[in-house]
C-alpha cells in the first residue's frame, strides 16, 4: 500500500518537473534498505527518467549535497529520528534554487507524501506547518494540490512536430516577404558610384528584415492558430520558466550578427567616402531657399548644379544663414550645410549616369524649405566642356541681365517676385521709384540709396508687413558693381 | 464644489495675475537698467514664467511643503476629499491613483490634441501642390504635432507607473506623494505655453527646433516652446526620482528584485533615464532661450558658438528618451502575456535584465541623429556600433515574448490582441533601424520618411499599442466596470490595419525620396498615391483612437459590473476589491512565490492567495464617481 | 514582526526615503552641471576667459570654507549642540551671502565682456549663473534650517534636514570644486 502509494505520487512528481531535463534525486535517511528501496523503484521507471545522484543520512550531508550535487528532488525519510526533519526543513528554507522536498513515511496511515517545495511557502508559514508537523500523530496533510488541474506532460513528439510545422510557415513567409522587398520599387535609379555600395547593404537590411520579420510573425501565427485556448479549458498551460541554452544562444547570433552588419557598414562607408586624387571641386552654397553653386577652377557661379559624367566631384558645402543639407536622392549620399567660416564640409559624389536630377534640401529650414530644390545635369565629358566654355564667355553688357544672373546666383528670388505675386519679400514690380511704408511707421522712397542700404544693411528699413529675413551676410557677399546691376535690374521692372 | 475651488481653475486663475505681474516686475527691472521698457519677448518669458509658479501656488499643491520650511509638521497629505465625480480629476490629489488617472486622461487629451494637428497636416499632404496650409502654418503643426505628442507619452507613461507600480509593490502609495502631485501639475502650465505657441506665431523649426532656425525666427512662440518643455521636462525629473525611490523603499516583505512585476523592472530602468538624461534638453533648450533673449552666442559661429553643440546635447537625452517612451510599453507586453498564455514569462531574469541593458546602451548612441550633421567624420563608425547594439537586448525579449506564447493557452480579448499587434508594430519598427544605424545607407534615408515611417512604427508598437492594452486590462480594476469587447476588437483592427498601410507606406515614400518635414512635394518623385494612401490610414488609425477613447469613457459610467479578477492574473492589485479607491492594502502582503508560476499547480504569489482565492465581487460600493 | 504601515512610517524609514532621494536630486542635477562642463570645452577646448584671479581666488576660499562652516553645524547637531549648530549654520549662510556678493556682484559687472557679447561670454555668465543660482538656493534652504534650528525643532536624533542641507551645500561647493578651474585656470587666456 504505502509502496504503491510511492509509485504513484512520485510519478505525478516527475510530471510536475519544470524542467525537461533529468529529474535528479537525493535521498536523505539512515536506513539504507529506505534509501536503496526507493532508489530501485526509480531505476525501474525509466519514463520518470530520474536520477539518484546521493544517498546521505545527516543533515550536514544533506545541505552539503545540497549545495554540491544541486538535486532538484529531495526525499526525505519522514520517520528517522537520525534525520531531523525539522531543522533540514528549516535550513532548507533558507536557500533560492528550485527544490521540491517530499516527506514520506511508511508508517500505517502514512499513505501520502508531503511535498514540500521551496517556493510556495515564506518563511513565516514554514513555522506554522511545523508545529502542525509536531501535534499530528503521523497523518501528516497534503498540501491541497488539484487534480483536474494538473496539465499534461508535453511530450517530445509533440514539440518537435510544432517546431517543424512552424518552421515551415516561417520559411514561406521569408520567401514572400523578400519576394515583396525585392520587386517593389523601393529605391530610386542608382546614379553615382557611391550609391552601390549604399544599395548594396539595403539589400542586405533586407534581407534581414525578411528572415527577422517573418521568424517571429511566423511563431506568433502559429502560436495564435495552434495554441488557442480550447473551449471551456480553465487550466494553465505547461510550467515553462525559461532555457538557459536558448537564451545564451540568442544572445549571441544575435550579437555577432550586429557587430557583422556594423563592420560590413562600415566598409561600405569607407567605400563612398573614397577620395579621387583628382576630382572636380565645387562649393555648394546653402540660403533660405535657394542653392548656389561655384566652380573656383573657372570661376563659375550657377544656379544649377552642372556636372560632368563619370568624375568625382569634391563638394564644400556651407550655408550664409540655418542649417540646410544637400540630397540627390539618386546620388544617395547626403551632408548638411552649415553657417560659418569654419564650418565647411566636403561631399564626394561620382555621377555614372547623365541625366536630369534635383538637389533637394534636407533640413528644415523655414518656410519653403519644401520648395528649396535646384536641377542638376550630369553631362557627357563633351557637353560639360561646351557648357564651361558658354559660362565662361563674355559678361554681358547689359547691365539689366546682369543684374538678373545676380538675384538668380545669390537667392534674391525665392523671397522677392518680379511679376507682383506675394512671397517672403515685397515684390519688385513697379517698386523702383515708389513710395513705401516701413515696419517702424516711417516711408521711404524706393530709390538707389534705399536699395544699397538694404543690401549693406539688411534688416534696418523693411516694409512694412513684412519679417525681416534678409540673408545677414549678403552684403559682405556682393560687390558695388554687382549692387548697381542689381538696382538696374529691379528698375527695369516696370 | 464650486468651480473656482478646483484646483484647476484656481491655479489658471493665479496664472493669468501672476503672468501680469511678471510682465510688469520685467518692465520695471528693464527701466531701472536702462533698457526700453518693451521688447515682447524677453518681457513675455518671464511673465510666462512667473505665471507657472503663480499656477502651482494656486493649485495649493506646495502648501505642505511651505508648512514644514515654517517648521509645522504634516505627516500625512491632505486630502481634499470634497471634489467628487469627475471634477475629482481636476483637483489636486496626493493618492497616487488618482494621480495616475491624472496623468493618463491628460495624456489622451493631448495626444487627441496632437493627432488633430496631424489630420490637419495629413489633408494637406494627400495632394500635391499646396491646398489649404500656409508653409509656415504647416511647419508649425508638424512641429507641434512632434512636441505634443511627445509629451503626451510622457504623460501616458507616468499613468502607467504611477497608478501600477504602488499596487504592484505591495505600497499603499509612492514615496513623496506631494512630489507626484507637483509633478503632475508642473505639466498644465507647459501644456498651456506649447499650445499659446500657436498664437505667438507658431514654431516651426521642427520639434526638435534647431538653431540657428530657432534663435532666427523673431517669433515668441519659440520661447514658449522651449520653456513648455523644460516644464515637462522637470515633470519627467521628479516623477523618477519619484519612483526609483518608490520601487527601491517600499516593496513588500518577501518581494526581491528578482520577484518584482516585470513591469516595476522596466518602470525602473525608464526612471533612471528620465531621472538623468532630461537634464540635457533643459539645458540646450535653455542655451537657445539664452541666446533668444539675453542675446547670447552659443550657436552664432560668427561669435564663436558652433551649431553642433546643440545637436550633442539635444540628443544625448532624445536618444534615450525613446527608450523612455518604449520600455513601460514593452513592460507591459511582457506583463500581459502571462496573463492571457497561462503560461510563466519565458525567462524573466532575462527580461528584466534587458531593460536595464537597453537604458544603458541606449545612452551612447545618440549621435547617430547627426551622422549627416558634419560631425567628425571618423566618429561615426563607434556609434553605429553601439546602435546596432541595443539590438541584442531589445531581441532577448522579442524572444522571450515568443517563448511565452509558444505552447501556451491563448485567450484574445481585447489587451492581448493590443498586446500581439504591439508586437508585431513594433517589430516592424525596429526591424527599420538596422538601415538607419550602418552610414551609409543612413545618409539616404535620414531626414526622410523612411525616418518618420521607423519612428512611428516603434512609438505605436512600445507606447500606444500597448498603453491601449493597459487601458483595457486594468479598466476592471480602476472602475469596476467591463468596457465593450465588441467595440475593443473594432478599434483593434482599425487601428492595426491602417497604421500598418500608414507604416509600410511612409517608409517607401522616403526610401524613393521623399523628405521629411516638407509641407508640399515634388510629383516627379512619383509618390502621390502613397501620401495619399498613408493620409486615408493615418484617418483610419485615428478613427480607431476615437474608438478606443469612446469605449473607455461610455464604460466607465455604462458599462457592465465587472467580477473580481477577470483575467485570472497572479498579480497582488487583482486580490482586492475593484474598484480600487483610497487604501490600496489594508494588510500588507508578503511574497511566498514567483509572480509568474501560471502552470504551477498550488503555487501562489503572494499571501493574498492565488487565482482559485480571488475574493468574491466585492460590496464596496464605488465612491461618488458613478454619478 | 513590524507591519508594513508601522515599519514605512517610522522616523528612520522615512529619513532614509528622503536621503535617498535627496541623492537621486543631485544626481540628476549633477548631469546639468556636467553639461554645461562639457559644453565649454566643446567650444573653447584650450582658452579661457581673461577674469580677475583675485576675485576667484577669494570667492572660491569664500565657499569652501562655507563648506567647512557647515560640516561643523551638522557635526554639532549630530550630537545634539544646537548652540554650535545654530552658530556654524549662521556662518555657511553669510560666507554663502558673500560668494554671491563676490561673482554676482563684484565679477559680472567687471568681467572683460558683456553676456550677450560672444560665445565665451555666454558659457562664462551661463555657468556661473546656474551655479550662483544653485547657491542662493541652497542660502534660502539653509536660512529655512537656522530658523527652524532656533525653534528648537531639530535633536540629536532627528535633524535630518540640517544633513540634507549640508549634503546640498556640499554638493554645490564640489561642483564649484569643477567649475573653478575650468573657468579660471584651465586654458590659454583670451
């Protein structure tokens, strides 16, 4: 009866085992026939697949297996007098790992263990359950323990079976998804020769998008489907706390695989960052909102970015005002502009396509900051050749054109329209000559000293209505000829 | 309780002299130095600021504070138990719940607020060419959209942990209840500055208000900005000291770190950060206040400033404050499944060591914000390193979350369905960092909606997501009602389905070239029918907001009694009478058990017993709220 | 066993709260300062503003010994002189009142440049703004501790706001300790 009772109540232990691992065993007890009988039930339950890893009789020998063996299982004989149950119990309380203790006695009535386990009980309540111990007369009582709720072993076919069916919906989803990512049109035409690089780790983001996505979407749709909960089942699902393995394991592939995409990035940054012993220079030239681009080697200033095909050009990049920040989004690479003398920055950028493009500012940097694009053309050798020979020629005479290719270069037009249409600034149309009222209540006439004032001193006379934005470095930036061309251009529109 | 009692509108009505008064001492004071006596916007800071303290005053929140500086004692705070039904929440409160509440009704408020301005914007943007907004009418509600949202989260994530961290130590309240009082309504004041913004002619340099953009623009609002900010900011300060000290003190006997809530480990690496890290947009918001008003050089290169300045300090808290808005989130995802697996929370060590180690990574990668801002180029490469780092950590729990679910015993009422799409957001989310951490490919999509596409995707997936999880499942316990499950599912899906068109969308559009930031955009991009696409979702994913907000109000006052612990959950707040109002424990518990043993028959976590002793539907009748 | 309610409300429980969180407060404001640090060697890595080494050699003598003054005062009270205490405490203040007096009042209006004049001027009157400002706090908190001492309402075995001021004292005396060198002594001047 009482061996019977063993059986069963050990084996409904051994389903209680959190871990999938071997249940280890100790046995603490002075009677070796109690200590060797027990072991052999286990050894001939191989299913339990338990293992005796000590037999003590003391309780010293108890907390030193304890500490040295680390058995997940301990069963104590309830009825030796050699083994003090009470202060194993005790000491016993005291310790952190997991640990189940079952009390057994073979005494008549005694035909229930006492389990015993180390988490459910505070230190508080273990004094109350040992004087309960001390005034039973050998019936020592069950923790309540439900059975209907006992959950189900999950047995190892079933686990693999789950992994492989989910395995499956995980590999049929990185093959869609990485079908998706690479026939969806998600980058512009590759234009320069550093956007190969630069396209080429996309695609290997990609590619682990789709293998990370899909990985855990996969296991989590399986999950959803596969692991419902049935119907009227108010039990819990299996006592799973965790793998140690595993988590070491996805700790790490992940991190060498970051410290993989960090290096490879890095390569590829070194890769379009590669200097040309003899490139093309240009200074780009950032305002609020428009862009200017000078060519020192011809002494060129334009409007439009014109670049020859297949040749590194060195960008200097800076601003007169905010922070703006050059992007051909066909080029790829990007660089703010910042203000200050001190605060240039370079931009190398190869064009291997001619065509027609546009720098688009990418820092905001006020209002049309939206609208603050310029064209750029990437020409044959030949045709850039033609092209710094016409820049090149002759100034006009005309001081009126003149005039127009500076309020082009310098950004005057993106504030001030010449056809009477309200911008940032007051309009040009029929200004010259007129009389306007300024924000502090005084009027002017709009005549060439007002004009030149404006320009030298921005910002001291502005009409009123208007915010002063005037770029605060722009008259350092042009010279008196210039300033009269200016004045001869804004004159003639009438 | 007459109105003007109310702690709300006692405080506006002290805001409104204490600003006149600022303004005329600031006159004087400029008069006496020599100085015109009016220049709007150095005279309008300190009113603003004079009219923040003037609104703690009324609010009558410090009154303790300055009894014990004249040397009275008040050991216990008072509570001022006259405001009843709703107008409780407009009138100061010590007790943490109700602060809680505070804090997350707010939160939604302005959120709503913030997701207005983005309907606003998102019309604009379904078109090209520029149909209704000015350029710079648009820049300043993206700007405001950016900045209210943000502190929106903040507020959303104060409720969380001011309402759950107490309840789930076993603490009757915090440690310095009048502290997280002022914490809360330090938050009014800024929330007033940020949106007077909007009339002092708007912000529009972008939320992140870079000079020299911000120190040019001769608009007040600007100031009004950066010192709304610093408010929140201070709020954001207080509230971790706050509950690092909660969490550290006050747990119940028995409870060690390591059998804590998941959800207290992630509210207490959240705290560390806010604790340190804010200070330093204070401080370089405060440095363009600076140069705004006093005239000062910080970020004028020609007198020896340098702009990048900013950029470091700015984002060295920024950075790690989106780590503030997504671990409680990413808490309670792990706090949540448990509950609806049945099943314990696959490596909770793990877990709860991987917030820490997300916090702290996460303060050294900021300046991959500026791998485009002319910062040294060699530097660059360290912190795409460090960046791409936080991924380990932030994968152990991807892990974990699927380790739990995985054989489990799924139910899918409305949280663990929030919870589940939270996941697979915020996946998406982060799966777009990798190309925004590697250089190269960053100089592409930085500044693009590539970036917006990335950011929304992980604030939706670690904040909202699950803040509507937390919403829905903790509802029972706040109000003692049941909200609508129909109208939960409604919303979910709403709600998933447009952000994930949103999402995917926005991403391409910036991958093809479409910048941020841009009120109008280029046809020849080819992007028309994405913006059109991702306007109709962002209407679709606010419609499910509307959802869940209607749901949550009409249920607090309609909706069905609601039994004892619904979910079945281990956790202590569950094992007393719900509604929970005033005395959180009459009887302090101690932990016998782990928190997360479902599975483990006849294991209980704490004295107060486990699932099969969830005590019956309680009798207490709820407080004067159900009117 | 103490109940939780008996054990959280305790004069001891309550004290070591408010110690640790005093803690964390300067932690945190210990990451403004470190800012502001940084910030100026940002900019200026080897310059430094041309001031009055006289005037920052007394001022910082001035808070340091402030610093000395009410280590004594909390000492004292530590073994219930209030006597001692209320002197010591009376001296940090003023030596406090006279650091302020020193920058606020003597240095920035004779420094070489105005606040808004450059960006060195502008770190110069930031740092030692924030600081003074940190320091008149700590005045106002310590004016708060001496009158409440002369009520007689701190003991031997309750006194915990005098530590709390001292710790606060201390703390912006050490960031002085920094702040010092930094701006006077540190650095090519210019």
């Amino acid at each position: 009866m009482g061996i019977r009772n063993v059986k069963t109540n050990l084996s409904s232990l051994t389903t209680m085992n959190s871990s999938p691992d071997q249940l280890r065993v100790l046995i603490a007890s002075s009677h070796p026939l109690f200590a060797q009988g027990i072991s052999s039930l286990l050894e001939k339950r191989p299913e339990m697949d338990t293992e005796v890893v000590g037999m003590v009789s003391t309780i010293d020998e108890a907390m030193d297996a304890l500490k040295n063996l680390h058995p997940d299982l301990v069963i104590v004989d309830y009825d030796d007098d050699q083994v003090n149950r009470e202060e194993f119990l005790a000491r016993f309380v005291e310790g952190e790992g997991r640990l189940r203790v079952v009390l057994f006695s073979l005494k008549e009535g005694g035909d229930e263990a006492i389990v015993y386990d180390r988490r459910t009980m505070a230190a508080s309540q273990i004094e109350d359950w040992l004087d309960g111990l001390s005034q039973r007369t050998g019936e020592p009582e069950p923790l309540p323990v439900e059975p209907d709720e006992t959950p189900e072993q999950p047995k190892r076919r079933d686990s693999m079976r789950h992994l492989i069916l989910a395995g499956l919906l995980v590999a049929v989803l990185i093959v869609g998804s990485y079908f998706l990512l690479t026939t969806i049109e998600l980058l512009p035409e590759q234009a320069s020769l550093q956007a190969k690089p630069i396209d080429d780790l996309f695609r290997l983001d990609f590619i682990a998008i789709a293998v990370l996505f899909s990985l855990i979407i996969g296991l989590m749709v399986y999950s959803i489907v596969v692991f419902r909960r049935r119907k009227g089942d108010e039990t819990d699902g299996p006592h799973i706390e965790g793998n140690s393995r595993l988590e070491v394991v996805w700790t790490l592939v992940p991190l060498l695989f970051v410290l993989f995409l960090a290096y490879y990035g890095s390569v590829a940054l070194g890769k379009t960052t590669a200097a040309d012993p003899q490139p093309l220079r240009m200074d780009v030239i950032g305002t609020q909102w428009s862009w200017r681009f000078e060519y020192p080697a011809y002494g060129i200033i334009s409007t439009e970015m014109v670049m020859p095909v297949n040749k590194q050009a060195l960008l200097n990049l800076s601003s007169t005002d905010v922070i703006h920040s050059f992007w051909v989004p066909e080029f790829r690479v990007k660089q703010d502009l910042l203000p200050g003398e001190d605060f240039e920055r370079e931009l190398r950028v190869t064009p291997i396509e001619v065509g027609e493009y546009k720098v688009r500012c990418a820092e905001l940097c006020g209002r049309n900051h939206y609208d603050m694009l310029a064209p750029v053309k990437v020409l044959s050798q030949a045709d850039f050749d033609a092209w710094v020979e016409a820049q090149t020629g002759p100034v006009s005479d005309d001081p009126v054109l003149r005039g127009q290719a500076v309020t082009q270069q310098y950004g005057c037009l993106a504030c001030h329209s010449t056809d009477g249409s309200e911008m940032a600034g007051p309009t040009w149309l029929g200004v010259y000559g007129s009389q306007e009222a300024l924000n502090d209540g005084t009027s002017v006439t709009v005549d060439r000293e007002y004009i030149i004032k404006s320009i030298r001193e921005p910002g001291i006379q502005i009409v009123a209505g208007f915010q002063n934005i005037m770029p605060a470095g722009i008259g350092a930036d042009l010279t008196d000829e210039q300033i009269e061309d200016v004045i001869a251009f804004i004159e003639s529109l009438q | 309780m007459r109105f003007y009692k109310l702690s709300l509108f006692r405080g506006l009505g002290f805001m409104l002299v204490g600003t006149f008064i600022g303004v005329v001492i600031t006159i004087l004071i400029r008069l006496l130095i020599g100085l015109p006596a009016w220049n709007a916007e150095p005279i309008l800071v300190v009113g603003a600021l004079f009219g923040a303290i003037a609104f703690m005053f009324g609010t009558r929140v410090m009154d303790d504070w300055f009894k014990w500086a004249r040397g009275i004692d008040t050991p216990e705070p008072a509570e001022d138990s006259e405001a009843e039904g709703w107008k409780r929440f407009i009138h100061v409160s010590f007790d943490h719940k109700v602060i809680g509440i505070q804090y997350g009704l707010t939160s939604i408020l302005i959120l709503s607020v913030a997701g207005l301005f983005a309907m606003i914007f998102r019309t604009e943007l379904a078109q090209p060419g520029l149909q209704f907004l000015t350029p710079d009418g648009f820049n300043t509600l993206i700007s405001l959209h950016g900045i209210v949202n943000i502190g929106g989260i903040l507020l959303g994530v104060a409720a969380m942990a001011n309402y759950l961290v107490p309840l789930m130590i076993g603490a009757n309240d915090m440690a310095f209840p009048r502290l997280n009082a002022f914490a809360y309504w330090i938050n009014i004041p800024a929330i007033v500055m940020l949106l007077s913004t909007i009339l002092l002619g708007g912000v529009d340099a972008g939320w992140t208000g870079y000079p020299p953009l911000s120190e040019n623009l001769a608009k007040i609002g600007f100031s009004m900005f950066f010192l709304g900010v610093y408010l929140i900011g201070l709020s954001s300060i207080l509230g971790g000291l706050n509950l690092i000290t909660t969490i550290i003190r006050m747990r119940a006997p028995g409870m060690s770190y390591f059998r804590m809530p998941i959800f207290v480990w992630s509210t207490l690496a959240t705290m560390i950060i806010s604790l340190t890290a804010t200070q330093l947009i204070g401080l370089s918001f405060q440095m363009v206040l600076f140069d705004r008003v006093f005239g000062m050089d910080f970020f004028n290169p020609n007198q020896g400033g340098n702009v990048l300045l900013f950029q470091n300090l700015f984002w060295f808290y920024s950075h790690p404050a989106v780590y503030v808005f997504v671990l409680p989130g990413l808490g309670i995802i792990s706090e949540l499944l448990p509950v609806f697996s049945r099943k314990p929370l696959f490596g909770y060590r793990w877990v709860a060591l991987s917030s820490m180690a997300i916090a702290l990574v996460g303060f050294f990668v900021w300046a991959h914000h500026m791998f485009t801002s002319g910062m040294a180029d060699f530097l660059r490469v360290p912190f795409t390193y460090s960046t791409l780092l936080v991924a380990v950590p932030t994968g152990i729990k991807f892990f974990s979350w699927t380790g739990t679910i995985w054989r489990g015993k799924l139910s899918f009422q409305t949280p663990m369905l929030y919870v589940l799409g939270a996941i697979s957001i915020f996946l998406l989310g982060g799966l777009s960092g990798p190309p925004n951490a590697t250089v190269a490919t960053d100089l592409h999509i930085h500044d693009t909606y590539f970036i917006v596409g990335h950011f929304h995707a992980t604030m939706f997936g670690g904040y909202l997501f699950p803040f509507v999880a937390a919403a829905y499942f903790w509802f029972p316990l706040i109000t003692g009602r049941m909200y609508s499950e129909r109208w939960g599912k409604i919303g979910f899906w709403l709600m998933l389905i447009g952000f994930y068109f949103q999402s995917l969308f926005q991403m391409q559009t910036g991958l093809l070239g479409m910048r941020r930031r841009i009120a109008d955009y280029d046809p020849a991009l080819g992007v028309d029918f994405q913006q059109l696409v991702v306007s109709i979702a962002g209407f679709v994913v606010g419609l499910g907001l509307l959802v869940f907000i209607t749901n949550i109000l009409v249920s607090a006052k309609r909706g069905q009694v609601a039994e004892q612990n619904p979910w079945r959950s281990r956790s202590p707040e569950w094992y007393i009478p719900t509604p929970v109002w005033g005395h959180n424990y009459e009887k302090p518990f101690e932990v016998v058990g782990e928190p997360y043993d479902y599975g483990l028959e006849g294991s209980d976590y704490t004295s107060l017993g486990g699932v099969a002793d969830t005590p019956a539907d309680s009798a207490v009748p709820e407080p004067a709220a159900a009117d | 066993m103490t109940t939780q309610v008996e054990a959280h409300s305790g004069y001891k429980y309550k004290s070591d709260s408010n110690r640790l969180g005093l803690w964390l407060f300067i932690i945190s404001d210990a990451f403004v300062f470190g800012g502001l640090l940084v910030s100026r060697f940002y900019l200026f890595a080897g310059e430094r503003p041309e001031l009055n080494q006289w005037l920052g050699v007394i001022v910082t003598f001035v808070l340091l010994t402030s610093s000395f003054f009410m280590y004594r005062a909390d000492t004292d009270i530590s073994y219930g002189n209030v006597k001692g205490f209320t002197r010591n405490i009376l001296v940090t203040l003023i030596l406090g009142i006279l650091f302020l007096i020193g920058v606020v009042g003597l240095e920035w209006p004779t420094a070489p440049f105005s606040a808004g004049e450059n960006a060195m001027s502008s770190i110069f009157f930031t740092m030692t703004g924030m600081h003074a400002l940190h320091v008149l706090s700590g005045v106002i908190f310590l004016y708060i501790v001496y009158r409440n001492g002369k009520k007689g309402l701190y003991s031997k075995e309750r006194h915990f706001p005098v530590e709390a001021a001292a710790i606060y004292w201390h703390f912006v005396d050490v960031v002085w300790v920094f702040f010092y060198p930094a701006l006077y002594l540190m650095g090519n001047p210019v």
